[in-house]
C-alpha cells in the first residue's frame, strides 16, 4: 500500500515558543482576518501555553507582518487585507491579550517567521532545540514557519488548539500534511503539560501521541 510510514519526533530539553502573526488585524473580531471561529478559539488557548512558557523560562518569540507605507519593502502579495499593515499602525500590533513585557518581537515581510528575520540567531542563543509554533494562517504563514523549523534542524510541534486559519479544510488539510511530514500536531494540553513540565524539572512528561499516521 502507497504511503509513507510515520514516527514521532518528540520533545527536546530546551523549547521555545514562536507566535506567528497574531497581531491586531489577524485577531481583533472587526477584521476580516480575526472574525474567523478558529482564531478566536486559539487566543485563550495560546495565552495558556505562553503562561507556562514563560513560568519554565522558555523563550517567547512574536512576530507581526509590516511594511513601509510607500510598500517598496512589501512582496507581491495577493491579500489586499495587508494593504493597511504598516510599520506603527495599530493593525500590526500584537494582540494585548498575548504579549507581555519579555518577550521578544521581530517583524517579517514574507510567510515564515524565519525568513528575513534572527529568529534562527535568538533560538541558537538560547540553545533552543524544540520550537512550538503558535499562530495563524495554518495553510499560509503556520506552514511556511514549519517547513523552516524543520529545514533548520529543530523539533518542531504544533499545538493543535493554538493555530488558526481562515477555514476549517485548508486548517485541517494543511495539519494532516505538516504531521506527515515535518512535525508533531498534538494537543495542546500535552503541550502545556511538557511545558510544567521543563519548569518543574520534568523534563519530558508523558505526552500524547503525533497525528501523523497516515
């Protein structure tokens, strides 16, 4: 039978939690972006996990997408939303209910929060070896972030209640992909629970399995 077969890669000792484009016009419920069901759910969700991230010192990195107004920095993209997404303006700010004073911002221009920015820098620092990817949009940005994570040697895990799109199928499609490939979708309970777990001196809890199995 066709396929690909499948293992978990699991956690490592030293996670850090990345948070891609959860910014003001992304969530914020008078925006196109944020009106979607699923981001609105995956704000108390990922306020949880960056509560026991910071709790265990763990490194919180965001980033937001912003351009110059006269857009000479801003790629060809094709979403006319990111028109209104420049440098200062309230649209690229990070959404209140997530950020707080220690964290780390850095501002990108292309999908992955990798591209273009130090985030690779400011993990390697850390001697981070597992990223936990929070965020929006799961078929776009999320994606990107995660075929990046995976390329630059990380473990990569995706809390499943803390990443978010525009619709259900291109959300659900584009996880089942990731799985198969290049990181752990889990829930992210068990997420939290390594989370406590690396502040408590518990390393490696036992966690839920990867939805990888295809």
């Amino acid at each position: 039978m066709a396929g690909y077969g499948g293992r978990d890669i699991g956690f490592g000792e030293r996670p850090a939690v990345l948070v891609v484009d959860f910014q003001n016009a992304v969530t914020n419920e008078t925006q196109p972006m944020g009106q979607s069901p699923l981001v609105a759910s995956a704000i108390p969700q990922t306020q949880e996990l960056l509560e026991a991230a910071r709790r265990g010192g763990a490194p919180v990195v965001f980033c937001a997408t912003s351009f110059q107004a006269d857009k000479q920095d801003m790629p060809p993209w094709k979403i006319t939303a990111m028109d209104a997404w420049i440098n200062k303006s309230w649209e690229v700010e990070i959404d209140e209910r997530l950020w707080r004073d220690g964290d780390v911002l850095v501002i990108k221009k292309a999908p992955s929060i990798f591209f273009g920015t130090p985030v690779v820098s400011i993990l390697t620092k850390a001697s981070v070896d597992t990223v936990i990817l929070a965020g929006a949009n799961t078929s776009g940005c999320i994606r990107a972030s995660t075929i990046d994570s995976f390329s630059y040697g990380f473990r990569t895990i995706l809390p499943r209640e803390c990443v978010a799109d525009q619709g259900e199928a291109p959300h659900e499609a584009n996880l089942r992909d990731v799985a198969i490939r290049y990181a752990d979708v889990v829930p992210a309970a068990d997420v939290v629970a390594y989370l406590r777990g690396v502040s408590e001196g518990r390393v490696r809890p036992p966690v839920g399995s990867s939805e990888l199995q295809a």
